[in-house]
C-alpha cells in the first residue's frame, strides 16, 4: 500500500468514525430530539468513492479489478442466500479471505463493494448503507494487517479474527441507530435504554452498552460470529489456495498472500554451426 493510499484510507476512516461516535459527543440539555449530521451521511459516500478511485489508480492494476468484481458479485450471491436472518451472516466470510491474500487495501474495497452491491441485490439500500459499507471496509481492512501464519494457525487466527469483527460490527451499527430512537422498551427490563443527549458521556455509554447486550450481542452478533469462524474453518484453506494461485497473475499492492511465482530466466544457448556433424 503507497503512503497516499494509507493516508486517504485513514482521512476516509477518521470521517466515518465520526458520523458514528458524534452522539456521545453531544452534551445539549435543552435538546429533546437527536438530529443526525445529514452533512456526513452526504460526505461518506464521497469519501469512499475518492479511496476506490485512489486504489483503483495506485494500487490495482486491471487483472485485480476483474477479481474484485467476481468476488463482490459472489460475495452479493452469499449475502443474499444468508440474508442476516437470525444472525447468519456469510458475507464476511469472503471478504476477511481476501483482504488476508490480497491486503489492506483490497480488502477495504471489496468491503465497500459486496455491502453496495449485496444491498442493491436484496433491496436493502437505505440511510444505515453507507455505514454498513464503511464497517465492512474495516473488516476486510484489518485482515490484511493481520500477523503473518501458515497452515492451521493461519486458519485459526482468520477465525478467531472473524469472531472479533463479528461483534465489533454489531456494535458499530447500533451506534448509528441507536440514539435515533425516540424511545426503547425491552420486555422484561425497566431501565431506560434509549438515548439522552443530555446525559454525559458516560451515561450515555453504560445505557448503550447495556442495549447491544441486550438487542444484538447475545442473539444476532453472536450468530454471526458462529456462521464467520465456522465458514472459515471449514472452506478456509479450500478458497484461500485458489485466491492465491490468482494472486500471483495480478499486481497488488501490499498484499500478504506469499510470494509470488518466480518467473524462470532464458537459458542462453550458443547457436550449433552450419555444417557440424551430428550424433558424435
């Protein structure tokens, strides 16, 4: 990955940091009503947009672009079998494969593109996208920075990988949705669980982690984490060979997939005169 690259992916990350975390980060007594910063929400699909190009121009040449695009397309196939219902979610599966063979900056790509493209499939484009779009990006992002390994311990770091992000994922995405909401009543629990924009950062953190326990951590997050480090223990080694066979036909930058092929030299040969006798 070229400096430039990383430095975009960095800025693109910071903003949409940003549009997640700013709740907490309000402190308005008089406020009733939480209103989301539309200025971002426009923003973040730009800014992703300026790191596909940048990758695009820097980073990948043609060979990979094909490869990106057979692997959104099927990437967009798993998720619409899966369908996140009840937590099965296979969509990260394939992304956390290939950030790991191709590198960060693929796998923050392909990222962006399986959740755009899986969402135009099964009709789920709407304002949670572009954030869906951005966690995705980290998680393919963060396996190409993952340790080097080979063999079983590669598989076992991948899964244990795909179980952390899984969470980490849920957890993300409710704190987009989460202060959105005028008001939350979990059978069974009596304590407020919505968000107050006048509470400090600390309330408002406990009253957030106590609703994705609650709403997501033990029931969707964890089925999640179950379909990704089994997908990954059992296909893992299968779909990583033939991703890195690829691999070595492309150009991609940073990538952790091994070394690639080497290509022989030209034996030099001297030329047999005219007229040499044969066979002694």
């Amino acid at each position: 990955m070229t400096s430039r690259s990383a430095l975009i992916l960095a800025i693109a990350s910071l903003i949409g940091l940003i549009t997640l975390v700013w709740p907490l980060l309000l402190n308005d007594p008089t406020s009733t009503r939480v209103q989301p910063p539309f200025v971002f929400l426009a923003l973040l699909p730009v800014v992703v947009a300026v790191v596909l190009a940048e990758l695009a121009q820097g980073g990948l040449d043609p060979r990979v672009l094909a490869i990106l695009g057979v692997l959104t397309a099927i990437d967009a196939v798993l998720r619409g079998i899966s369908a996140g219902t009840g937590g099965v979610e296979l969509v990260f599966f394939l992304i956390i494969l290939a950030g790991r063979v191709y590198g960060p900056a693929f796998g923050f790509v392909l990222g962006c593109t399986s959740l755009f493209v899986s969402a135009l499939v099964t009709a789920g484009v709407g304002p949670w996208l572009p954030y869906q779009m951005l966690c995705s990006a980290w998680i393919g992002l963060g396996a190409g920075l993952l340790p080097r390994a080979t063999g079983r311990a590669e598989i076992a770091l991948l899964a244990a990988y795909g179980v952390v992000v899984s969470y980490l994922y849920g957890l993300l995405l409710n704190l987009q949705g989460w202060p959105l909401l005028a008001g939350v009543a979990i059978p069974g629990h009596h304590e407020q669980l919505a968000f107050d924009p006048a509470a400090s950062l600390g309330e408002n953190l406990v009253v957030f982690v106590k609703y994705t326990l609650i709403t997501s951590t033990t029931s969707y997050d964890t089925m999640r984490a179950i379909t990704t480090a089994v997908a990954i223990a059992l296909l893992g080694a299968a779909v990583l060979a033939p991703l890195r066979r690829a691999a070595r036909r492309a150009t991609v930058t940073g990538s952790v997939g091994g070394p690639p092929a080497e290509t022989p030299e030209p034996q030099l040969t001297s030329p047999r005169p005219r007229g040499a006798a044969r066979g002694r």
